[in-house]
C-alpha cells in the first residue's frame, strides 16, 4: 500500500511518515518546506519504503511522484502557527495558507480521484472560532471572523472542508476531514511559537513566561502519539468516509495552569509576564470527543503532565 503525505517534514506529518514506514507501508511525502524540516525525517530518508520529494502542492503536482498511483492521500500541508511573532506563522504567510488549503486541497483530491485514494484533510478547531458552545462537537457551525486576522487560516480551512465535500457528493471520492486540536511533542521547531513550544523554551533558558491577555482563556492540548493513533483511525476505519471527525484531548486547561505546570516540571526560576492578548484569540477551546469514542473506539493514552515531559526532555536534548 502507498501513501502520498502533503506536509510530511512538519511535525505531525513526520511523526505520521515514521508510523507509515513503520507499518511497512510505501510513504511519498511532498513538501515545499515552508515550515517544515527536512532533519524530521532523519529516522526514515533512507529507507527504501520511503521516497521525498521538495514541492509545493498548491502548484499542479508532477503525476511522476506517483507513477504507479497512490491509495492513501493525507493532506497535512499548511502553515499552522497563529503566533505572528513566529517567522512560521500563517499570519506571515497569508497567501500561501489560503492557496494550500484551497488550491492545494483541490490538487490532492484531483489525484484521489484520478487514482480512486482515500482522502484525508486535516482541518482545525479554529474553524469553530471562538465558540460559544463548549465543549465543541462536529454539528456546531462554528464562530468566525470571516475577515479577521485569523481569516486566513480558519476560512482557508472552511473552504477546504467544503471542497472536500463537494468532492464527495459529486464524485463519491473517498473522503474523510479530521478537525486537529492543539498538538504537541517532539519535532516542533523551537520557532514555531504556539505556546508549549514558547513556554518550555522560556522556561528551560529561565527567560520570562509570556502568558498573553490574563492565561484564563482556556486550551486542551494532545501528545503528538496520541494525534498518530487517532489519524491512523480516521483513514483507515470504513465508517469515516464522508464524516467529520474531531481529533485531540478534551482535558481543558487555563493557560496560567499550563505556565505553573511546565515551570514545574522544568524546575525553572522563570516569572510569568503578561502581554496583549491578540486579536480574535479563542477564549475556549475544547473537543467533544464522543465520536471518536464511539465510531473509532479511541481513548485516550497520555496525559499533559506525561506528553510534557517527553516534549521537555526533547527540547532539553537540543536536537533542534
Ligand atoms: P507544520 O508547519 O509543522 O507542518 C506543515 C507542513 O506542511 C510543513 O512541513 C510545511 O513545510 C508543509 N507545507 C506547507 N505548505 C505547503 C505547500 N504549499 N506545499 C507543500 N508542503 C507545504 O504544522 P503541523 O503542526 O504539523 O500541522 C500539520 C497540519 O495539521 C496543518 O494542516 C495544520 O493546519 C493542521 N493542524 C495542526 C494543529 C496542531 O496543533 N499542530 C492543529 C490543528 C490543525
Ligand atoms: N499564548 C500565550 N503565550 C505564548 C503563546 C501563546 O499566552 O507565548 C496563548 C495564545 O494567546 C492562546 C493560547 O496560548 O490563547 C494558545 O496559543 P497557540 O499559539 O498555541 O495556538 P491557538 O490555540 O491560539 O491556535
């Protein structure tokens, strides 16, 4: 079996790449590096299973990358950081996320329909906004700022769910959309600047932590492990087709708990400051998971406290 993996050097497209190659499967990942890193692939460029090729998907993708076709098309590909501090953010690359989620998108399920693929899109919690129901449960329609900073993220997002769709309905294209809630693990750039990369990076220089707005707004974060599983579920389970699924953890913490807790585990002698909160930040986030549990039989392995841990000992480890 052969995977194609838009965005696989990223870091939930690398950690999925590993977990292919282990399972013995053929994996071709496509990426144009934008935020990505060719080193999180170390583990895997050699194998014969494993084949990498630097383009962007948003331009009409070469059928030679897959001469013999493709079953499985994941499509990671995007920018994800909201953090415009980050030379990785979206909000530094605004034409580039609108064209992958939109143009990109379009281009993949082309190919999954030219080559009968099932079809995975990576979508996000952020395309509910700052919701007014929590926990958030795939019927809600979500509370967005069509035209906000974030816009060209969440509606890019939006967009590719309905192309996914239309996909769907009109071709019968084996599709499924996954909406990713906030992930963390090893193989996040230390620029990446969500905020358990900042935080555990501040906390292991002893810098200031820098909680923006007062930390009360609330956020419920998934290890990267328990994201592969939950993806791997979501492709392969014949109920997904057609379906919406949100993927994550719903243990919802404030971000002033999340500062406390990882300069705990560092040991650190940093002080929390607090800064602006930015434009359009979620005051809430959290998954209702009840169709993951139910449909695909998943739950949950690895709590904050141990998926900090691991993520801590990377960074400290400086293989960055
Ligand atoms: P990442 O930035 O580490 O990975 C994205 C990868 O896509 C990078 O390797 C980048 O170079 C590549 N890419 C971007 N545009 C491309 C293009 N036009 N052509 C080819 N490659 C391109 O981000 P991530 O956190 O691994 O996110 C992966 C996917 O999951 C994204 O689609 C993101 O929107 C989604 N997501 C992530 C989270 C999270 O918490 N990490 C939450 C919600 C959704
Ligand atoms: N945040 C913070 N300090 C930081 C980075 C982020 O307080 O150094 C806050 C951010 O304002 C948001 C939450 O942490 O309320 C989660 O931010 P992140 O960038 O990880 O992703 P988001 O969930 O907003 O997409």
């Amino acid at each position: 079996m052969r995977a194609l993996v838009a965005g696989g050097a990223g870091f939930i497209g690398s950690h999925l790449c590993d977990r292919l190659i282990a399972d013995g499967l053929e994996v071709v990942c496509v990426d144009n590096l934008i935020t990505g890193n060719f080193n999180n692939l170390d583990k895997i460029k050699n194998s014969p299973l494993f084949k990498f090729f630097k383009a962007d998907v948003s331009a009409p993708i070469d059928p030679e990358i897959i001469p013999d076709g493709v079953d499985l098309i994941f499509h990671l590909a995007s920018p994800a950081s909201p953090n415009p501090r980050s030379p990785l953010s979206y909000l530094n690359h605004p034409f580039e996320t609108l064209s992958v989620n939109s143009i990109g998108t379009r281009n993949l399920l082309y190919l999954a329909q030219m080559y009968h693929a099932k079809f995975l899109f990576a979508s996000t919690s952020e395309i509910y906004g700052d919701p007014k129901i929590s926990p958030q449960k795939e019927d809600y329609w979500g509370n967005v700022n069509p035209n906000g900073l974030r816009s060209c993220y969440d509606e890019a997002k939006r967009f590719g769910e309905a192309l996914t769709m239309a996909y769907y309905r009109k071709f019968k294209t084996d599709v499924r959309i996954v909406r990713i809630f906030n992930t963390y693990g090893p193989k996040m750039d230390k620029r990446d600047g969500r905020v358990i990369v900042n935080f555990i990076n501040q906390a292991l220089e002893n810098k200031p932590i820098t909680i923006y707005g007062q930390g009360s707004q609330t956020r419920s974060f998934c290890y990267i492990s328990d994201l592969i599983e939950q993806l791997n579920l979501a492709m392969f389970d014949p109920k997904t087709t057609g379906e919406v699924f949100n993927l994550g953890n719903d243990h919802e913490f404030t971000i002033k708990r999340l500062a406390d807790l990882i300069i705990t585990l560092t040991d650190s002698q940093s002080k929390i400051i607090y800064e602006d909160l930015p434009e359009d930040d979620p005051t809430n986030r959290c998954p209702n998971l009840k169709k993951l549990e139910n449909v695909l039989n998943y739950f949950l392995h690895v709590s904050l406290r141990d998926g900090l841990l691991k993520t801590i000992a990377y960074f400290r480890s400086g293989i960055v």
